[in-house]
C-alpha cells in the first residue's frame, strides 16, 4: 500500500498553508475570533479563489471532485493555524450532504454558492441532551400538501449563527428520517448564537412550524445522514492532528531554547523523554487519521473504523495538549501564548461526536454481546 501523497496533494496542502501563513498570527487570530463573524472574511475568499471550498463538489457540479485524501490534509493545514474560518462546516460538509440526497435541481441551484463562497450552510443534526452514538431525532416533519413545516430543537449547530440555510434532519410522519433544507433566516426560526471553548462560533436552533424544502425525493436518509457523521469524526481526527503537530513543534522549540539554572531545557533528559513520548502520541495519531480517510476514499464508510480512528486521537490530543502546557510551565496557561490555544481546541474536538470513553463503550459494546451469547 502506497502511503505517500500525489504532487498534486502536496501542492495544494502548500498552497493552503502559504495562505493560512500570510493572514495568521497568534495575535492575529485572537483579533479576529474576538470580533464578527469570527473569520476574516477576506481569508475566505482566497478559498473561494484558490477552490478549496468546492474541494467535495463534484467536477459535473463545478466544484474540485477531491477525496477524503485532500479533504485531511487541507483540514491538517487548518489544524495547524487555528483557523477559525468554517470550511468544514459551512462548505465541504454541507456540499457533500447536498450532493448525495439532493436532485439535479437542487445541486444546481445550491452547490454554486458554496464553491464560490457566497452562500454559507450549515448541519443541523444533533438535539439537546443527546449524545452520540444515540443521534435520532426528535425534531418532527410534517406534510401539509406539498410543502413541509418542521419543529424542534437543534444544538448545538457547529457555524449555525452565520449560515444562510440549514440542513436539518427531522423524522416524518412514517417514521424515517429525512433531510430538509430551512431559510435560517425565516420568522419561524428562532437561532441563540454562542461561542464555544476554544473560540469557535455555533448556535442553538428552534423551528417553530419553520417551513422547509426536502432535500432530496427520498425520505430515508439515514444512510447520508450516517456517512455526513463518520466523515465529520474523521475531519475532527484530521484537524487535530494538524493541532498536535504545531503544539509538539512549539514545544519542541520552546526546550531548545528556555534555560533553567543556567542551561537549556534540553539537557534535562526527562524533559526530552516526554517529548519523545508525544512524538510516538502524535505518529498514532496521524496513522489513525490517515485510515480513517483511506477507508472513506475506498467507499467504506464504517462506524468502528470511524470509532477506532477518533479514539486513538484523542486520546493522542489529550496527552499532547497537557504535556505542552506542563513542558512550557506558567507561560502555557497564558492567553498571549498559543499552546492554551491548541489545547483547547483539542479538548473541543475530544468532546465533539463523542469523547474517548463514547467510542470505547461503542467498539465494546459487541465484543459484550459476543460473550453474553457464549454463556
């Protein structure tokens, strides 16, 4: 099996990360996730320019066609930098969505505003007080002749303040679940816009008789709706990784340099095995990331290998996130220092469609009934 990537892959990994480079500092980023929208918007127009926003846009549709390949290593990229810019949420996902449930109509009628970064979208799948993997929801569907009115609660909504349509899943009257398309800016749709831990952007959602357009002819989308969470716990793997990457590396640099009683950290040989150990945190990490994405690019879209992928990284995340505060000392609990930062944000990827102890409990629970029917 070949584990090295394209020319074609390197270069667009370069070519997001020489724009990420330009626009983001520490300080920078803190200036923009401090004010509205939370990105810079001029950032997001070079996505638009340079087509990463239509990276899962198919070519018939006017996007880029990419794989899961590319899609993790633009989000490594984004992982890195800290980039608070929603491409996951409000473009590849969403298009990705779109573009398995939706009619030729509607990709041609939608898909061009996300390529060209005019037109933000967002998934609104998880409702309060559920945790994954008991996703189901409660928000109801109903027919009234051929147009649709939805109520029920969403939240949280990952970029849900910002978007100008929301793909909702609700359940029918027959029972499925199927997808329907809310202007998020309609009277019957209340939205609570919050920030999250690590400075992030999301809302809470309340549809009250919103009314709503399927997505799609089909009102079982159970299988996409499956496929959009499995692809978005690799994307999370995938940004971490990015993530841990730049925390080992400042701390890394960060031992090189600082001195303690006269000499630098480096010396102390403790010191080194610990980062030593974050290295090997960080390989599994990548490796487990890396499978995650080569299953989806060969159409295996499975929840234990998704569960395996997501547990081993953050696990990873954790480690790596509380070794480089301790190895940095009082100056990595600082708001001016960026290792809080990426700490942060891995705590807010390890608790998002399921933490550690979630996926454990999800990759046990048959190895349970297996030894229950053994006795």
């Amino acid at each position: 099996m070949d584990f090295t990537f394209t020319a074609e892959q390197i270069l667009l990994r370069d070519t997001v990360r020489s724009v990420l480079t330009r626009h983001y500092t520490t300080g920078r980023r803190a200036e923009v996730i401090a004010g509205d929208p939370g990105w810079d918007p001029t950032v997001w127009a070079n996505f638009a320019e340079i087509g990463l926003l239509g990276l899962t846009v198919s070519v018939e549709d006017g996007g880029v066609g990419a794989g899961p390949i590319e899609t993790m290593l633009v989000l490594e990229e984004l992982g890195r930098t800290l980039a608070p810019e929603p491409v996951f949420d409000c473009a590849l996902l969403p298009a990705l969505v779109i573009g398995r449930a939706g009619t030729a109509a509607q990709r041609a009628a939608l898909l061009a505003g996300i390529v060209d970064g005019e037109r933000l979208f967002a998934f609104a799948h998880a409702e309060p007080g559920v945790r994954w993997p008991e996703l189901r929801p409660q928000t109801l569907a109903i027919a009234d002749g051929d147009r649709w009115t939805l109520t029920g609660h969403k939240s949280p909504v990952p970029a849900g303040d910002r978007a100008d349509t929301l793909i909702v899943s609700a359940v029918v009257p027959t029972g499925e679940t199927a997808l329907f398309l809310v202007d998020a800016r309609a009277a019957a749709v209340a939205r609570t816009a919050y920030r999250s831990y690590d400075g992030g952007r999301g809302a809470e959602i309340e549809f009250r008789g919103a009314p709503a357009e399927l997505l799609g002819v089909d009102l079982d989308a159970a299988a996409i709706i499956d496929e959009a969470v499995i692809t978005t716990q690799a994307a999370l793997g995938a940004e971490a990784v990015g993530a841990m990457a730049e925390a080992l590396r400042l701390t890394t640099e960060y031992l090189k340099t600082r001195k303690q009683f006269g000499v630098v950290l480096r010396t102390f040989q403790a010191l080194t095995h610990r980062a030593a150990d974050m290295y090997v945190s960080l390989e599994l990490a990548r490796s487990m990331s890396l499978y995650a994405a080569m299953s989806l690019a060969d159409g295996v879209v499975d929840p234990t290998v998704a569960s395996r992928a997501k547990r081993r990284i953050d696990l990873s995340g954790k480690h790596i996130g509380q070794e480089a505060i301790q190895l940095h000392g009082g100056i990595g609990m600082t708001a001016e220092y960026p290792v809080g930062h990426y700490t942060a944000r891995l705590t807010t990827i390890e608790h998002t469609m399921g933490d550690a102890n979630d996926h454990l409990r999800a990759l046990s629970g048959p190895l349970s009934e297996c030894r229950k029917g053994e006795i």
